[in-house]
C-alpha cells in the first residue's frame, strides 16, 4: 500500500519534492493558494491538487487526514506552516515535516518550540544550503556531497576533467584495478541527463560521477578519479545576507573569512555579530576591488547574495582570476544545469538542500 502524503505549498520547495515522490509511487495531494502553481502542478505530476489555503481548518477537512502518512508544511509562510502543522497533528496525522524560515524557534531559549505544533522534524532551507556548503568546504574538489548514516557514509559527486585515469574505462575494470579503495559508482549525469549506470558503463570526459563510500575512504575516491585534495585556509563569501552569515559564523573559527557586503546597514550589523570575519563594505563585481584584495590568492569563494544573477556573474569573475573553489548559491532551479556546465565547481539551492533533506 502507497504511503499517503500531504504536501502544503507548491512553491519551488514544494513543487520539486512533489516531482520526485510522484517517480516513487506515492499517493500525493498538494494543497496551494495560487492557481498559476496549482496548474503547473496539475500539468506534470500526478497529484490531486486542491486550491486553497493550507492553514484552514475547511481545506483540511476535505481530507481524511488521519489516513495521512507524513504531511509536509512546506510554504513560504511560517505561520501558515506552523498552523497546518498542529491542524494536521491534531486531525491524527502520523507524521510531520515543518519547513520554516526564522531559526529562532531552534533556539534554545526559544518560548514556541516546533514540538508544540506536533511537528516531528523541521527543515531550515538556508541552513541545510549552509550544511552543504561547508561539507564542500571541508571536502574540497568534489562538487556534490551527501551524508548519510550520520555521515559515516557519503556520496561524492566529482567531474571528470580530461587529465582524469578513469576516461575510456567501465566501471568493472576501475573496481578491479582499485580493490583497496572500497567504493560503489552510483549515478552519472552525462550532457545534463542522470543515469544508473551497469558495470560495463565507460566514463567519459566531462561526465559527473557519483561515488558512494565510507568517509575515511573519500579522499582515496577523489585521488582515483584524479582529483587532488587540497587545503582551504582564506575564504571570501559574497553577500552578508541570512546564508552568508550562518556561512561566516559555522566557518569562522576554522578559517580566514571575509564578507563583501556593498550595503552599509547589513555590513555595519554583520560586523557585531560576527568578529572573527572580516567585512569589507564593497562591490563584489568591481575587478579593481577585487584584485586588491588578492582574490587570485582566495582559496574559496562563495557567492551567497540574493540576486542569483549577481552570484553566477561574479563567480565567473573569480573562476577566471584563478579561485580554487568556487560555489555559487540560485534560488532558481532551472538554472542549476546551465551553471554547473559554465565552469564553477558547486551550484547549490538552498530550495533543492531543503528537498534534500
């Protein structure tokens, strides 16, 4: 029997995770406010859509939800998703999932707590981006990497550049040739498109490989597929805005970190809160700026602003003046495989790491 689920909003959090658990047989309804969203729901996914707000208590009714399996609040709106989330807990649904915006209900000292609502677990989309993002850091070279079995597994995706040994090979012969590195190959997106490869599959130049090992085995997969690991000391994020602060404040202690911020009310609050990062109140497009500031000697550069244009520009801009690691932050989905085909060495969204998660 088909697990049920209920999914409130279909924004781009929404809208993608209903894409890819309508591939895996779940029996799905979304409930959205707007029309224009609940017509492009109805036009690609197999999903009742109901139109209409997912904090009434009328909406909810028109759903036996106490024979729903997970309900996911997944709206723009933290109120809307707090009420849904206690609606449908109190209607008897089995299990909940919260997306909210403000980390101030993760606080410790936090007055309203998500477990008051009868949620079981919450997704924060700035703070998983922020997870993601360090876990490039932390593991340079690789522009993809997952976690999982509280990170003793990992899933690593790494581009195959022309210098790599593993072109012209199948996946059978890099197994054999490698049996002291333990390891699966899992995915790999060829010209935009994924696929499960079979053991006589060859990698190509320019392929996106997904390998699946224990953690203290990724560095020997990285070395396989010839990517050499390398330190990361001085990092520069552009953008002062919610994910370059939790960037700068998770990265800080460990790390050289500047902030460019070309707003003085944001630098000026920044620079309070965070006084182990530099911040430099500045264009992060301007050339001149930039190379003052020895941006060829930048090991990671993180464009985190909220004008993905902006982000995808100046990424360029520094790929080209020789960064190591550039990672580039979109809101927007669909430019996530024209950016990765561009040249930067991670896209991540903060829509697709809540998805994720």
């Amino acid at each position: 029997m088909n697990n049920k689920v209920v999914i409130i909003g279909a924004g781009e959090v929404g809208y993608n995770l209903a894409k890819a658990l309508s591939k895996e047989d779940y029996d799905l309804t979304v409930i959205e406010i707007d029309p224009d969203k609940c017509q492009r729901i109805a036009n690609s996914i197999d999903a009742n859509v109901i139109q209409g707000d997912g904090a009434s208590q009328r909406i909810l009714q028109k759903i036996d939800m106490s024979d729903i399996d997970y309900l996911l609040a997944l709206s723009r709106i933290d109120e809307v998703n707090l009420v849904a989330s206690k609606s449908a807990y109190e209607m008897g649904t089995k299990k909940i999932i919260c997306r909210l915006r403000n980390t101030e209900y993760s606080h410790r000292n936090a007055i309203i707590r998500p477990e008051q609502f009868g949620i079981d677990h919450v997704v924060y989309p700035e703070k998983a981006a922020k997870e993601e993002i360090e876990n490039l850091i932390r593991q340079p070279s690789v522009l993809d990497l997952k976690k999982y079995k509280n990170g003793t597994i990992n899933m690593v995706g790494i581009f195959i550049e022309a210098s790599s040994p593993l072109i012209g090979r199948n996946i059978i012969n890099i197994e054999k040739s490698n049996p002291y590195i333990p390891h699966k190959t899992v995915i790999i997106i060829r010209q935009g498109e994924s696929f499960i490869p079979n053991r006589k599959a060859i990698i190509l130049k320019d392929d996106i490989v997904y390998f699946v090992g224990k953690e203290n085995n990724i560095p020997d997969i990285q070395r396989m597929a010839g990517k050499r690991a390398f330190k990361i000391k001085n990092i520069m994020i552009l953008g002062a805005g919610k994910m370059g602060r939790l960037l700068a404040k998770s990265l800080q202690n460990d790390y050289n970190v500047r902030i460019i911020e070309n707003s003085h009310k944001k630098a000026k609050k920044v620079k309070n809160l965070l006084t182990e990062t530099l911040i430099l109140e500045a264009d992060g497009l301007d050339i001149e700026f930039l190379t003052s500031e020895n941006i060829s000697e930048t090991d990671c550069f993180i464009a985190a602003t909220e004008n993905e244009q902006t982000n995808i520009l100046a990424s360029l801009l520094v790929k080209h003046y020789g960064v190591r690691q550039v990672i580039v932050h979109v809101s927007t989905t669909n430019y996530i495989k024209a950016v990765r085909r561009i040249g930067v060495d991670a896209v991540i969204s903060k829509n697709i790491s809540a998805v994720n998660e």
